[in-house]
C-alpha cells in the first residue's frame, strides 16, 4: 500500500505538494518554516518565501 497516489491525465502536472499533515507537525516543532526550495505543488505554502518551478525551484 503507498500513501500516495497518482493517476496519469494527459494534461495533469507531474508535480507533487508534500501533504500539510506531514509538514504541519514538523513546522509547529521548529516554529515554522521561512523558506520552501522546491514549491508550488501544494495546495497551501509551507513557507512565505518560495521557490516555485515558475522561478527555477
């Protein structure tokens, strides 16, 4: 069993957000997060500084 799925659309995206119930436990522990690298995935930022691949994340 995987915890994470993806059916192929032709137009869908190959990008994948890491989901908030991995993130949030892990940014409440260190305060939260300034900077997100690889970004634009997700549904909601991790960090209010982003990298998306727009901006060569």
């Amino acid at each position: 069993m995987s915890l994470f799925s993806h059916e192929f659309h032709e137009n869908s995206s190959d990008e994948f957000g890491t989901p908030a119930e991995f993130v949030r436990p892990i940014a409440e522990a260190v305060g939260g997060f300034d900077l997100d690298p690889a970004s634009g995935a997700e549904a909601t930022p991790h960090a209010s500084t982003r990298f998306t691949k727009r901006t060569t994340g």
